[in-house]
C-alpha cells in the first residue's frame, strides 16, 4: 500500500513515522521473525509473519485469513487468541510473567490478532496485553471493545453505553492500556438500545479517520442491525458466540449475509467456554471469585452431565484421526467458511500448541456431515446465559 493511501485510510504522516520507526526497534529486540515483517505492517496495516519464518514442525498458524474488503480488509492469522482468561473469567490465572511469556509463545507461532475488551476486569486484561505486547506491536494487532456501561469502574449491568463520548472515552483508554497507536479492530460489545446503530458506525468511522482504529465490528447483532452499520462505514468482523453447541449464526442469517456482504467473523468462545476441550465434567468446581461459568445454566451439574455426550461424539470422531475434541471444534470452525477467524483462549502452552494445530486439519464434506449428524442428534441441554444476559443479544 503506498503512502497516500495511508492518508486515504486516515492515518497520518506522524503516526506513520513514528510506527516505521517503532517498526525499526522491533526488528531489533526479536530477530527470529522476519525483518520485514514490523516494517510492513505499518506500511500496509497488514501483519506478514511469514510462514517460512517459523521453525519446521513447530506447532504454528502459518496461514491468514482476511476478514471484509476493501478498505474494511483486515488480513490476519488464521486463528487469534483471545486473552480474556488469562486474567479474567477463566478461574486459573497464572501470574503476569506467564501469562505474558504465552502471549510471545503465541507470537512466535504466528498469531497477529490478540482479543480484549475494556470490560475485561475493567482495564485489567487490556493492561496485561498491554505488558506482553511491549515492543511488539507493530507486529501485531488487538482487537478491544467498547459499550458496557461502567460507573466508578463498576459495571451497570442493565443499560449499556455506546454514546459517542463513551466510544471515544473507551478507545482513548484502551489505546494507553495497550500502548498502541491504533486498534485492529474495535467492537462494539453488546447493542445500546438508546443509541441508533447509524450513529455508533459514524463515530467508529470518525475513529478510523483518526487513525485511532484500523476497523471496526459488532458483537451479538442481528442481520438487520449489521446491513444498518454497514451502509454507514464498512464492517469488517462480526465477533459473535459460535461453536457446536451454539449455533445461532446459521439460524438467524448473521452468517449469510456476512458471505453476502463480505464481512469477516470471529466466532467466539469457539470452545463453548472450555467445554468442547473435554476437561470438564459436572464435578468440576470454578473459582467462585473469578468464573462467570458458575452462573450460566449450561455449566450446572446436571447440565454438564447431559451435554458430556456431545463431548464424546467429537473424541470418538477425533480418536481415528488423532485429534483432540478441542482440534475437531477448532477445524470444523475453521472449515466451515474461509473467512472465519476463532478465537479461543487458554493460560497453557500446551493447549495454545494444540489447538494452533486444528489449523492444520481439513475435513471432507462427509466427515463434516457425519460429525454435525452425530452432533445434531444430542440436544443441548441448559441455555448458555442468563435472562439478563441473554436480553442483550439481538435475535
Ligand atoms: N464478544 C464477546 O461478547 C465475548 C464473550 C466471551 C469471550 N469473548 C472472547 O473470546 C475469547 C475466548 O472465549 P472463552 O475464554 O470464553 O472461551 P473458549 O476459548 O471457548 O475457552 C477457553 C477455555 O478453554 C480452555 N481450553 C483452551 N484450549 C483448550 C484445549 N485445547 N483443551 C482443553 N481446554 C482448553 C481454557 O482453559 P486452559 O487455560 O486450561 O487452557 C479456557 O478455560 C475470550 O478470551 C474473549 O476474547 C468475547
């Protein structure tokens, strides 16, 4: 991408000087990626760790994805990580080294798009990003998120905020938290009823503009509401739940007419919240301090039990083929649409590695059939939020 076309997308002269230079000190600090690669992106706003950089054999993304086009085209890794867990939410949350030690893990095996949100312990993941991606930023991208109401850092959980000063308020603070230049893409978490979606997509259009965010997206939004923000300033993702277990997308026509519009999507909790990775059966106790999954009627005891078959049908599929219930969940994602980028999350390198492989794993449309038959016929029992939470997602 020339130079002009930079100020054409709205990026200035200054932050382009400023990121070429940054760009200069990351070759330096982390040599084992490709020199190229820091340069470029500031240049094109696409990240190019190459395939070829990463060591043979080493569990990796080596593939991209782009989500949207034209001027909304985000080319990204394959798979993201999505961070929310290692601090929040997930019970287990090993200390900040480690977490920010798997974070470069995670780069070294080529992911460039790391997930947050404002609302993650309210600033509290995104400054943990923020630390792990000292001197790596121009490498890759974050992704955060703006529109939960917050008085005093306490969540009001029954209004939502999307008013343009709470856009900007939030985009300034995550920018600092991470300190990055520019967002990758910045979403809007849940839908304001009292804020048309017309005027949420013009302020993140004045956003881009600005040069404060490279794209921008919506989460849990109904068909209706995306054709609405998309006539105003070009969509790039939809980060909405998707996995075996939740598979609303497809019922609503989000997913179609994402294809129609060319849009991208990130489905989220592409594990269905760990389930679908199998370590979790209805003795399993989450830290009553930091787990939301204890209050979700899908994770009860009796629901767990139940939903331990759908479980089971992935391992005995995965079994023949060497795959982990994880890595069938992850690739049947990955296969259902090119341009669908998960995002799961974890606080292992073990678990960041395997499931990095699923990247690597095709189906054929008969494995596909066999493995949503077999799915199909288990019916989910437990809803997967509650009354509150679910009356923020538009049907
Ligand atoms: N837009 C939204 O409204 C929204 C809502 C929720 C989440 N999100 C985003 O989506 C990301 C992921 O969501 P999530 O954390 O809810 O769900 P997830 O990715 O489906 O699951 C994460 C859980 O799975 C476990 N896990 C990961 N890999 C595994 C493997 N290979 N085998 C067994 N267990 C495995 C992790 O535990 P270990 O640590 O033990 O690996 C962790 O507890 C979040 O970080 C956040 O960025 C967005």
């Amino acid at each position: 991408m020339k130079k002009e076309q930079i100020q054409e997308n709205g990026i200035s002269r200054r932050g382009f000087l400023k990121r070429t230079a940054l760009a200069g000190a990351a070759i330096c600090i982390a040599p084992a990626l490709e020199k190229v690669t820091a340069a470029e992106k500031a240049i094109t706003g696409k990240s190019s760790v190459s395939a070829a950089t990463i060591p043979a054999g080493m569990a990796a993304v080596r593939a991209q994805r782009t989500l949207s086009s034209g001027k909304a085209a985000f080319t990204i890794s394959a798979m993201g990580f999505g961070c929310m867990g290692l601090n929040h939410h997930r019970s287990q949350s090993p200390d900040e080294k480690t977490c920010i030690r798997l974070i470069h893990e995670a780069i070294e095996r080529g992911v460039t798009l790391f997930d947050t949100a404002e609302s993650y312990g309210y600033h509290k993941n995104e400054k943990l990003v923020g630390e792990a991606l000292k001197g790596y930023t121009d490498r890759v991208f974050v992704s955060s998120k703006f529109g939960h109401k917050f008085v005093n850092g306490v969540q009001v959980k029954t209004e939502e905020d999307s008013t343009p000063t709470n856009i900007r308020r939030v985009c300034e603070n995550s920018l600092r938290n991470l300190g990055v230049e520019t967002l990758g893409i910045f979403y809007q978490h849940r839908v304001d009823p009292a804020t048309p979606i017309e005027v949420v997509a013009e302020t993140c259009g004045e956003l881009i503009r600005e040069g404060k965010i490279l794209h921008w997206g919506m989460c849990e939004v109904n068909a209706e509401t995306i054709r609405r923000a998309h006539k105003v300033c070009p969509v790039t993702a939809i980060q909405s739940e998707y996995h075996f277990m939740h598979r609303a997308v497809e019922e609503n026509g989000v997913l179609a007419l994402c294809e129609e519009l060319g849009i991208g999507f990130v489905p989220y909790s592409p594990l269905n919240r760990g389930f679908l990775g199998g370590m979790i059966n209805e003795y399993t106790r989450f830290d009553t301090a930091n787990d939301n999954r204890q209050t979700l009627p899908r994770f009860q005891p009796e629901a767990i039990r139940a939903n331990t078959r759908i479980v089971e049908v992935l391992n005995a599929f995965g079994r023949t083929r060497g795959i982990t219930t994880a890595q069938v969940a992850l690739a049947w994602l990955l296969n259902r649409r090119p341009f669908i980028v998960p995002i799961p999350g974890t606080t292992k390198l073990s678990h960041l590695e395997e499931n990095l492989r699923a990247c690597d794993i095709v189906f054929t449309s008969e494995e596909v059939t066999e493995l949503e038959k077999a799915v199909a016929a288990i019916p989910v029992v437990g809803s997967r939020y509650d009354a509150l939470q679910e009356s923020k997602i538009q049907k």
